[in-house]
C-alpha cells in the first residue's frame, strides 16, 4: 500500500507517517519503481502499535524504546505509565485547587488574581520567613481566599508563620470554618491542634462555638485545653469540666484560673465552679503540687465561702497546701 491508503486506512496522517520513518520507528518495506513509500502488512501492523503506545501518554522516544529493547518489559511500561499518569493528575489536582482558590475570592480584576497566585506562591516556598512574609505583605482591602489560609494553617509547623496565617484569617472577611473543622478530625494530633487554635482567633464565625465544644472530648488534652479556654474566655460554661481538670494537671493551669474566675461570677456557676475545686483537692489522687494549684484557682473566686475554705486549709495536713492557703489568707 501507497502512504496515502495507509493513511486512510490507519488513520494517521501522511505527515506523521514519514516522521515515523525519519525517526526510524515505521519504516515501508519497499519503494516503488518512482520511489514512493510501499507498506508491507507488517508495517501498518506495527503503525498500529505505534499508536497504540502513544495512546497510553507515552513519547515517541519511548516509543521506540519499547518496540525495539528486548530488555524493556511490558510490566516496566505498564508501571511507568502509572506513575506518569499519577503524577500529571496530581499536578492537574493542584492547578484545579489554585484555580478554586482564585474563583471562591471573587476576583474583579487581574490585579487580585495577580496578587493571590503571588500569596500561594510564597506559601508554597520551603522558607518560613518568606512564607510569613507573604502572608504579612498582603495589601489591605485586597480579596483573601479564606480557604486558602485555612489549609495553609492545618499544615504550617511553624509557630511564627502559624500566627501570621491566623491573624490574617481572622481578618480575611471569611471564617474558612469548615476547612478548620474539618482539620479537627484528623488523625495528627499536631494538625488537631493548629485547627483549635485558629477556630479560637474565630469565635464570632458562625458555628463556632459548636466546633469547640465537640473538640472538647477530643482524646488530645491540648485540643481540649485550647477548646476551654476559648469558650470559657465567651462566657460558655460547658468548658467548666475541662478548665478544672486542666488545673488539676497543671495544663495552662494559671490561664484556666483566671477564666474560671470570670465564669464564678455568676452565682449559678461560681456554686459548681467551687464544689468540683473542693471536690478535687479532697481527692485522695491528689498530690501537694496539684492541691497547690488548686488553692490557687480557689482565690480567683468571688466570694466569702472562698475565705472559709481557705481558713480551713490553713491548717491543712499538708504543710506546703497549709503555707499557700495562709499566705492568701494575709
């Protein structure tokens, strides 16, 4: 067959038939007397696997390598392929996700997409001063993907960074509460604790406080303490519980005083504030340092029933709780 049937008959140009043959992949069998190209049976057969080949995202070097190495097997090929292809759909993944990120801040005009491809570009860099500097040098009043914070904070281990995407998610106009959610189920404890934090520089988002009192039975105490402490500073008393056990273990222990002191002054709370104290420095698991501190979160209370236990612990079995209680006492 003429190049022009075998074109019509394979479906690849003319053209593409005599790259093939410069580059040595089909070559005609024989020539005519004018010297046209003449195709064998074999040939279009091997046109054939050629394009097959090709179909599967290989290049034509490659191509040719698999038609012609005896040493290049079909499973080698077949897992080429594989990570060839996984890797242009991871790529393909990211482009989708940059151009999600750019479409959900409503850009009005080249400028804005201009200056948040700049910001995904300088979180994406390996030094943390420019990261941070990315997020710190973005012009005020411009459109901030508040999606885009949210991940980059689920996955920033740097604390001065971490601040900084925090702040400027607290300012972005857009909570990103669902993507810091989201971050409270993960299965690294590190990433539970960088969605609490944010989620806590967020309480007037809405859904919020919800978030925060689900992630007050998370197994970690430091997403439990980070929970009651921003609910506790809203005035939620569901973080009661956990604010006293973070005293009795000594967990941001002053902090969570200091905010049990501020729910106690409503008389409802302050009565279950100062049983479950008193309850724990009776606790016979309880050792000096944590009665200690105990008496210490007893002082932060309103009150003249504060003044009574006090007195009575000034006589304490155990002279270091005895001294503290005196001391507060004077």
């Amino acid at each position: 067959m003429l190049i022009g049937e075998v074109a019509r008959r394979s479906g690849v140009s003319p053209r593409m038939l005599r790259h093939y043959d410069a580059l040595g992949l089909v070559r005609p069998t024989g020539r005519t007397v004018g010297g046209y190209r003449e195709y064998a049976a074999d040939d279009v057969r091997r046109i054939f696997h050629v394009e097959s080949l090709r179909s599967l995202g290989l290049s034509l070097q490659q191509v040719g390598r698999a038609l012609e190495d005896p040493a290049f097997t079909p499973s080698a090929l077949v897992g080429d392929l594989i990570r060839w292809t996984e890797d242009r759909i991871e790529r393909e993944r990211e482009l989708l996700e940059r151009l999600r990120t750019i479409d959900a801040s409503a850009p009005t005009g080249w400028q804005d997409v201009l200056g948040i491809v700049e910001l995904m570009q300088g979180l994406g860099s390996t030094s943390a001063a420019r990261r941070q500097q990315a997020v710190l040098a973005r012009p005020e009043g411009g459109p901030v993907p508040a999606e885009l914070l949210a991940d980059a904070v689920l996955a920033e281990s740097d604390p001065n960074v971490a601040g900084a995407l925090r702040w400027a998610l607290a300012r972005s106009g857009g909570d990103g509460l669902g993507t810091l959610a989201a971050g409270l189920h993960a299965q690294d404890a590190d990433v539970r604790r960088r969605a609490v934090l944010a989620i806590a520089e967020l309480p007037e988002a809405p859904g919020a406080t919800a978030v925060l009192t689900e992630a007050l039975r998370d197994p970690d105490p430091t997403v439990r303490g980070h929970a009651a402490l921003a609910l506790g500073r809203s005035g939620a008393t569901e973080a009661v519980p956990t604010l006293v056990r973070m005293v009795v273990e000594g967990l941001n222990d002053v902090d969570a005083a200091e905010i049990l002191g501020t729910l106690s002054q409503d008389p409802g709370s302050g009565d279950r504030i100062m049983t479950a104290l008193v309850d724990e420095l009776a606790a016979p698991t309880a050792d000096s340092a944590t009665r200690i501190r105990l008496v210490q979160a007893l002082v932060e209370l309103p009150g003249t029933t504060v003044q009574e236990v006090l007195r009575r612990l000034a006589h304490d079995d155990d002279r270091a709780v005895a001294l503290v209680a005196s001391a507060f006492l004077g």
